[in-house]
C-alpha cells in the first residue's frame, strides 16, 4: 500500500515528528533522544548557540541551558560529526566505525584516505599516547609531525591535524570529549563513548534508518546530498506520496491521520526541520537560505534570520541581534513573506518577546 498525502498531511506529520506542534515535550533529553541530533553550530548573534534555540523552540520558556551543559558533561550525549546526539546511540555509529574506511567495493577517496592515513602512521600514534598520558585536549596541543601533508588545495589546505583526527574519529581511536569555551577537546573513544554491544553494521543501518524517519516523519530513501545523509531513511516505515511532488518517500505510520495542533515557533537556521532547503521547498513552499557566508549588500532576509513558523506554515523570517551589553534583543525586519492576518502577526509577537525573555533581554525594534 502506498499512503496517498496532500502537501498538508506532509507537513503536518514533519511537524509533529520534529516536536513542533502544540504538544511540547518536557526535557532536553526527551528532545534530543527523539530528534537523534541536534547540531552544535558555535554561531551565536542571538546570544545562544543553535542548540540552545533547537531546544527553546520545543521546550519554551521551560528550557534551561546548565541542563544541555550537565548532560554533556555527564556524557549522557555525545558531540558526533558536530552533532550532539544520545549516548546510547553511539554503538551504532561504531558499527561502521568497524569497517572504515567502508564498505565494499571501497570508492577511489576511500582508498587515498586510508593510505594517507597510514603514510602518516607516526603522527597518529603520537596523539593517541598523548591523550592517553594527558586526557582531554584541544586540536592545539598535538604537533604536526605528519610526513605526508593532506592533499588539499582549498579550505582543508595545511590541516593535516584536524583531517587526521577526523579520519581517527572514522576508525573510532578518538573522539570529541566536550569544550573549553569555543575550543573541542579531544579523547580516547574508549573513555568517552559507552561500552554497549555493538551490531552488525547492517543492522545498524537499519536501526538508524528507523531512528531517523521517528524524527522526520516523512523522508528520501536516500538524501545524500542533505546534512551528510542525516535524512536517508532507506526502507523504514512505509511508501508514500505526496501530493504535488515528484518521486515516492517513506512516512512513519504512527503519525499518520492524527490530529493536528500548531502553534508559532521561531526556529533557528540549522534546525533540522530547515535544513534539507530541496524537501524544505517541496513540502513548504518556502524560501530560505543562511546569509551568514554572503556579503552584506547580498542579503535579503539578514545575516542570521530565524525561519518563522505558525501553524503548520512557515510564514516568514526574523532578523533580530542579542545586544546584551545594552540588554535588548534588537529586531531589525519582520520579513512577512505574505501579509500575515493579525492574528498571525500577533502571535509572531508574542513568540518574539519570549524569545527575549528567555534571553533575559528587552525588545527593541528599529523598524
């Protein structure tokens, strides 16, 4: 059976896998269990990082930050590829960590990274006897000793240490161990990472395909090109298809024909809800990009506007700064991408002026 969706059921049923309906859920570890991720993006022109606005816009005014700071420290969750996700969710993870540098038939990049990796064998062990003499440490302390230099002529040119550690975190010898203020430190995987069963990389596979779709929704069986593959969802749950858009998805079924409540959400621009911009288009209808990386005169929305949702729409962009020497949270443009009814318009009001007493800060308003 194929289950037959209008844009509306699709959207809705996104919404409430990504914990953006009336229904809020009541703890960081709730949230960050069900979604599988939440990313760990340092930008923060709103004084808060994007994992604190991930969490306030499902918790609210109820979100405190010690408590994602505690559970980190406490590795309760874990920073994976720049995501901080359950810690329980590792094993699968080390499962194809097992089998690095993939699997077979192995891809030409495959093949020179894992010969790179081995011309630089002395460099690698340095670090690992370093970290376990030393314990936690900054990308700093390690000194690049490597023999072979990466073969790069772009953004990753002369970062033979960071390349080797990321290449290390693929074979599971090291892993993120926390921060000291915007500064990853790095460990031993073995002291940060639970020693729970490992599956078969298959059946990892699978469960992380599940994993996935429970915090989608609705997704691709195969979306490389968003997120790194954070929205392939493979054959989990069931085929679908939506009204208006091309190909055939899988949708949880869970979340089929359930009622519906939405409320306003001010989300920030690496919610995963925003982030796969082709889905975000053809479920939507809406126009987005991050203009942080354009220069000023470029911009249409501003340099960090958080994507504005009410009801089961997104309806808009707001470009507001943190200006906490002054105390305000100043807000530049409502950017309404239709004329909003007042109801609308009030409740992206309201939304704001949480927002800025969540951040213990006053709104100004320069438009």
């Amino acid at each position: 059976m194929v289950h037959q969706l209008s844009r509306e059921d699709a959207r809705r049923i996104a919404l409430r896998a990504q914990l953006l309906d009336a229904e809020r859920p009541t703890s960081v570890l709730e949230v960050v269990r069900h979604l599988t991720l939440v990313q760990n993006e340092p930008t923060a022109p709103l004084g808060a990082p994007t994992a604190d606005l991930v969490l306030w816009s499902r918790l609210g005014a109820a979100y405190d930050r010690d408590e994602l700071a505690d559970l980190i420290d406490q590795q309760v969750l874990i920073e994976h590829h720049g995501f901080i996700r359950p810690s329980e969710d590792m094993a699968l993870f080390r499962a194809e960590m097992t089998i690095w540098p993939g699997r077979e038939p192995l891809r030409q990049w495959q093949l020179d990274v894992a010969r790179w990796v081995e011309a630089n064998d002395g460099c690698r062990r340095e670090i690992l006897d370093l970290l376990r003499r030393e314990g936690p440490l900054p990308a700093s302390a390690f000194d690049d000793t490597c023999e072979v230099p990466w073969p790069s002529s772009g953004w990753n040119n002369h970062r033979n240490v960071t390349m080797l550690l990321k290449n290390m975190v693929e074979r599971g010898e090291v892993a993120a161990a926390g921060r000291e203020g915007r500064q990853k430190l790095w460990d031993l995987a073995e002291r940060v990472y639970p020693d729970d069963p490992v599956p078969e990389p298959d059946e990892a596979q699978r469960t992380l395909h599940e994993r996935r779709l429970r915090a989608l929704g609705l997704g691709r069986s195969r979306n490389p090109a968003a997120l790194g593959g954070e929205y392939d969802v493979g054959e989990a749950g069931e085929p679908a298809v939506v009204e208006g858009v091309r190909g055939e998805w899988r949708v949880d079924p869970a979340l089929l024909e359930r009622p519906f409540t939405g409320r306003t959400a001010l989300l920030s621009p690496f919610d995963r809800l925003v982030q796969d911009r082709r889905r975000l288009d053809q479920l939507f209808g809406f126009d987005y990009l991050l203009e942080m990386y354009k220069p000023v005169e470029q911009r249409i929305w501003g340099y960090y506007a958080l994507p504005v949702l009410h009801e089961d729409l997104l309806v808009g962009k707001l470009d507001a700064t943190a200006e906490p020497e002054e105390g305000v949270l100043r807000v530049d443009r409502v950017h309404e991408d239709f004329d909003w009814p007042a109801a609308t318009r009030d409740a992206v009001e309201a939304e704001i002026e949480a927002l800025a007493a969540w951040l213990g800060l006053e709104v100004m308003r320069v438009e």
